[in-house]
C-alpha cells in the first residue's frame, strides 16, 4: 500500500467501548490499526474518509477500532506528573488557581529535605508563586494547606476528572510534554 497518508490516527477502544487509556489517549497509527484489522483482531467503529490501496483492494482507515478481546485496566493509576495534575484538576492546591500545565509544578508538601517522600499522599499541584512562597518549609511554618488532603486516586477519579477537558485538549497540550507522563521514583 503507498499513499501519503501521515497522520490519521486511530482511537483504540476497548471490547466496552471505552477508551483502552485515557492519559495518554490510546491512540495507535493508521498502520497499526489496518495491520489489526486484516489480522481480525479489532472490529472497525468508524472510519476517515480517506482510504489506502493496493494494487488489488482498497480500505477507508479506521479512526475508531474497537479490540474483540476484553483488556482488563489496572486498577492503580501510574504515578505520573500528569496523573497528580489530573487528580487535581490542573490547579494549584494551595491558592486555588487554574492554570496552563507549563505554569505549574508539583510541590512535596512535607518537603524533601524534612523528610517527606514521593508518595502521592505528599505531591500536589502548585503554581510557581506558591511553590516559591512556600518554599522549603512545613506547612504550619509557611501557612500553606493543601486545599484537599493529598492521596492515591482512583481510575475513575482521573477519568472523570479528564471528562471536564474538551476532547482531546488534554493530549494535544501535552504532545510536547511527554516527559510529564513519566513514572515518578517514589522515595
Ligand atoms: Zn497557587
């Protein structure tokens, strides 16, 4: 097959219809997704419309797959700077604040060098003044509450979370951020 067809992803869906991940944003590329589908592994749920040839048949490329075989989700959320902006909603924890991703960091609210880990029960949302503000110090010196006592989320928690984004907002301001979707070391 040879076409100029760079970029039409397919969303992938699980065997329910959700969203096999949603941060990221399961997407596969257009040759993923043709390849599984002629190895009759995923069902077609909608389609671009443009196709791709061969000398001897056509296809439309898929934007929506869905797979035949159920993937059970883990249950625990990865432990990601996306995932602690996500459980708190893009916005700072200590005055409130909603921002853009690049404006905000992720403060230690026992702060590392007073022992406090990398737990998602002791990481929050900050913006740069707070954390500035803030700085190095315990909380009844600074002053400075987390708004919502910091802990584990759960899947649906994100999801939800994600639902108040507008599709696809949340993965197109990230694209360049892909090192926020990277395991955080827990200490
Ligand atoms: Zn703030």
């Amino acid at each position: 097959m040879s076409v100029a067809v760079e970029n039409f992803p397919t969303l992938v869906l699980n065997a329910d219809f959700r969203p096999l991940s949603y941060f990221p944003l399961s997407l596969w590329s257009w040759q993923e997704a043709v390849k599984a589908v002629f190895l009759q592994r995923v069902n077609v749920v909608s389609e671009y419309d443009r196709a791709v040839r061969s000398p001897s048949r056509a296809m439309q490329l898929p934007s929506v797959i869905s797979l035949k075989q159920y993937v059970p989700l883990s249950r625990r959320p990865a432990f990601t700077r996306f995932n602690v902006f996500l459980r708190d909603r893009f916005s700072c924890q200590y005055c409130g604040g909603a921002y853009q991703a690049e404006h905000l960091t992720f403060d230690h609210v026992v702060p590392r060098s007073r022992g406090g880990r990398t737990l998602w029960n002791n990481v929050v949302t900050a913006c740069e003044p707070c954390n500035l503000r803030k700085g190095h110090r315990l909380p009844h010196r600074s002053g400075l509450y987390p708004l919502r006592v910091p802990r584990q989320p759960t899947n649906h928690e994100l999801q939800h979370n994600g639902r108040a984004f507008p599709p696809n907002y949340l993965h197109e301001s990230w694209r360049d951020f892909l090192y926020w979707d990277t395991e955080l070391e827990p200490s």
